[in-house]
C-alpha cells in the first residue's frame, strides 16, 4: 500500500475518533526516510498498547468510585473515561498505521494487576486505586504528552497528541475530585502518599518502550527517555505537590523524596 493510501482509510470509530479533523495529508510524513517511518510505527503502536491497558484501568476505576459511594457525576466521568482512552487506543493505532503505510493490527493486551496495597482496608485500597490512577498517573500523562506537544511539529502526531492531552486532563480531576468530596478517603491516601507517588513514577521509568534513535524522531511525536524524566520532575513539584498542599496533605515526606530526584528501585 502506498504511503499516502492510508489518510483515506476510515477508522474504526468512524467520525468519532476526535474531537477535531485530522490532517488528511502530512508532509512531514512523506519526508521520512523508511526506517524513521517503522521506528514511529512502532512507538505510535506501543502508545496504543499502553492506552488500551490505561482503559481497561478505568474500568476497575469506575467500579471502584461506585463501591465507595462517590459523587455521581464522578462515575459518570470515569465511565467516560473507559470509552475515551478506547478512543485513543484506536487513535494511536490509526496514527502508527500512517507512518507505516499499511494498516497495522494492535498488539496483545499488556497485563494489568492493580497494586495490592497490603494492610489496607477494602476501602482504602478503592480510595489508593482512585488517587494512583486519576490524581497521579493521569498528571504525570498530562505533563508528558504536554512536553511532548511541545516539541512536536508535525502535522498530524501534533493533532493526534492535542486529542489524548485534553481527555487526560479531565481524567486527573475525577481523582483530585474526589480527595476534595471526601475526607476518610484523603485520610487513607495521606497514609502512603510518598509510596503512591513512588509507585507510579517507577512505572513510567520501567515501562518497556522503544525511545527514539534520532532527536528528529520526537519532532512526530515520539517520547525520549529525557523528555519523560524532566515531566515527571516537573509535574510532582508543579502539579502534584501544590495539588496535595491544597487539600491541607502533610506533604513534608513527599516533598524530601522529590527534591533527593525522586528515586526509585531500578
């Protein structure tokens, strides 16, 4: 198949996969070299990979945000949720389809074993389960795809990036949404507030991923091993750190392993 040959083909979702058109043409794209062209592919399919896992998390949120009688609108928007990261799941594929040429598959499933919190009450592993989804890992994806927007300029991984930044950011506030609605549950996080934010931060560094070969790479919309620490930093001292203090947290311990660099087992 043609390079070009795949703008024309409809997505799965239809007029559905965005909320604004995508670039039908791209002549970014058309400028790579072949092996650029199979390196973005399979970032792009990687991405799709992750966004998948990231719905099906949301699903077990949603459950989650039901069993400890949050407020409705709350669920609602964590049902949402399951429907918009399927969206871009299939958003990323179609984007990993347009820098290969053909139309590409999705990979297996990746695992998803919600973290068991030992010694928590069922409670307060609901309330853990909400903050580390919403409140920590949907920030720390903000703040990456926020400076990976930055630093890109193609056409269309620039639409396709502005597309999953404007859900991630409503999916960070069902969990800060409902630490403010509810004080048992803000009670139970500020107990292991340090290891959440440990947790998390440990996933994004040790999730396998393929980081660019060529700086020009991130230009389409590909995540450097640089670009992801420097986010991560940023977003814990300018995000979660004020966003916690704001919600009367004790924050001393969190704010002492974020200024040592937020270290984490390798």
């Amino acid at each position: 198949m043609a390079h070009d040959e795949v703008s024309a083909q409809p997505s799965r979702w239809g007029d559905k996969l965005t909320g604004r058109p995508l670039p039908e043409h791209d002549p970014s794209i058309d400028r790579l070299d072949e092996a650029a062209r199979r390196e973005l592919a399979q970032h792009w399919i990687e991405r799709a990979a992750a966004e998948r896992r990231v719905g099906e998390s949301f699903a077990i949120i949603a459950d989650s945000l039901k069993k400890v009688a949050a407020p409705p609108q709350l669920i609602a928007l964590a049902e949402r949720a399951v429907d918009d990261e399927r969206r871009h799941t299939e958003l990323s594929r179609v984007a990993a389809s347009r820098f290969a040429g053909i139309e590409m598959e999705l990979p297996p499933r990746l695992p998803l074993t919600p973290p068991e919190h030992p010694g928590a009450t069922s409670f307060e592993k609901h309330a853990l389960w909400i903050a580390g989804q919403c409140c920590f890992n949907e920030t720390l994806a903000s703040a990456v795809l926020e400076a990976s927007l930055a630093a890109t300029t193609g056409a269309f991984a620039k639409a396709a990036l502005r597309e999953l930044l404007s859900d991630e950011i409503d999916h960070a506030r069902i969990g800060w949404g409902y630490l403010a609605a509810t004080p048992v549950a803000r009670e139970a996080v500020g107990k292991r507030l340090t290891r959440l934010a440990e947790a998390n931060v440990h996933m994004w560094r040790t999730t396998p991923r393929t980081y660019p070969s060529r700086p020009d790479l991130v230009e389409q919309g590909a995540l450097s091993l640089e670009m992801i620490e420097a986010a991560l930093l940023s977003a814990l001292r300018e995000v979660l750190l004020p966003g916690f203090e704001q919600l009367d947290f004790a924050t001393g311990e969190l704010r002492n392993w974020i200024d040592q660099g937020a270290p984490t087992e390798s």
